[in-house]
C-alpha cells in the first residue's frame, strides 16, 4: 500500500550551532508535537524520504523547532533549507485540532445539497481559505469565509457552502 502524504510546512532557517531547524507550519494554533518521530522531504522523483526527529518543541504561533537525528551542525542545516515537509496523511490528526482547515482536504464539498467533489488542497489566505477542487477536468478555487460557510460535519467529512452565484462559471464556463 503506498502512503498519502500532507504538506505541513516548510523548512525556513537554521538555529543556533547545533543543527536545529525552524519550521514555518499550517498545522494551527493548537499543533501538538509530542508524537512527531519522522517527517519526510521529498527526494529524485518525487519519493519522499523519511528524517528521524530526536527533538521537537513550539517556537510561536506557527513555527516548530525540529531536531533530526545527524544533523548536528548549523553548516548541516543548509541542504535542507527551503525544502518542503511533509507527515503520512494518517498522523494528521495526531498533529492538530478538529477544527484546523488543513483537515478538511479530503471532505466532501457541497453547495445548495449540489455534491461538487473532494477537497484536493487547502490554501490558506489572510482573510479566507481556499479549497481547491478538481471539476470536469477543472480546477477550481472556492472561497470559505464568513459569507460562504454554512457549516462543517466533521463526522460526515462535509463542508457545506453557499456559493455566490456565478462563482463555478467562471471555472467551468456557462452551461
């Protein structure tokens, strides 16, 4: 069985002489990192290939410190930098709270009981987040704020919108 993987930040800097990293995350506010053991960065080929954690902690609102087991130096940092990090998609829940939107990719997405399809990715804007959906070979960008939430089921893994109207035209083109 191959592994679903989720991106959950990247890597932005060094610090201090030791080899710790800082990572720029979207896990939340409410991230817990005492079960993070491995992340993965992706290698030659889109592989991804895993780095043991020694040591992990809260550095700010959306910064983690990791340690990865030999990389003991601030020099042996450098490769790293700027790459992308990412968990096995079934720890995602161990990681952050119910209500953090980067959960919801996977949920099903429907406006007006109109199923539209899967949430493929979630990207987080200052004042909405965005869902990205794939749509009669299409794809599209659909707003979720304070105007177009309607509500969440997380049991049923469905976000319920309202959609101003012409929104999915303008992806899709008139019908």
């Amino acid at each position: 069985m191959e592994n679903s993987y989720r991106n959950i930040g990247k890597i932005v800097s060094a610090f201090g002489l030791k080899g710790d990293l800082i990572v720029h995350h979207h896990l939340g506010k409410k991230v817990s990192v005492t079960k993070l053991k491995v992340i993965f960065l992706e290698g030659k080929k889109q592989e991804m290939l895993p780095y043991f954690i020694s040591f992990a902690k809260k550095k700010g609102i959306d910064e983690l410190m990791l340690k990865l087991e030999g990389v003991d130096s601030k020099e042996a940092v450098s490769p790293y930098l700027r790459h992308d990090v990412w968990i096995r998609e079934e720890e995602m829940s161990w990681h952050t709270s119910v209500d953090n939107p980067i959960g919801w990719v996977g949920y099903r997405v429907l406006d007006q009981d109109r199923d539209l399809g899967s949430i493929l990715e979630i990207i987080e804007q200052p004042h909405q987040i965005l869902c990205r959906l794939q749509m009669e070979g299409k794809e599209v960008l659909l707003p979720v704020n304070e105007q177009t939430l309607r509500r969440i089921d997380h049991p049923a893994k469905s976000l319920y919108l309202a959609l101003p109207d012409g929104l999915l035209e303008v992806y899709l083109g008139s019908s």
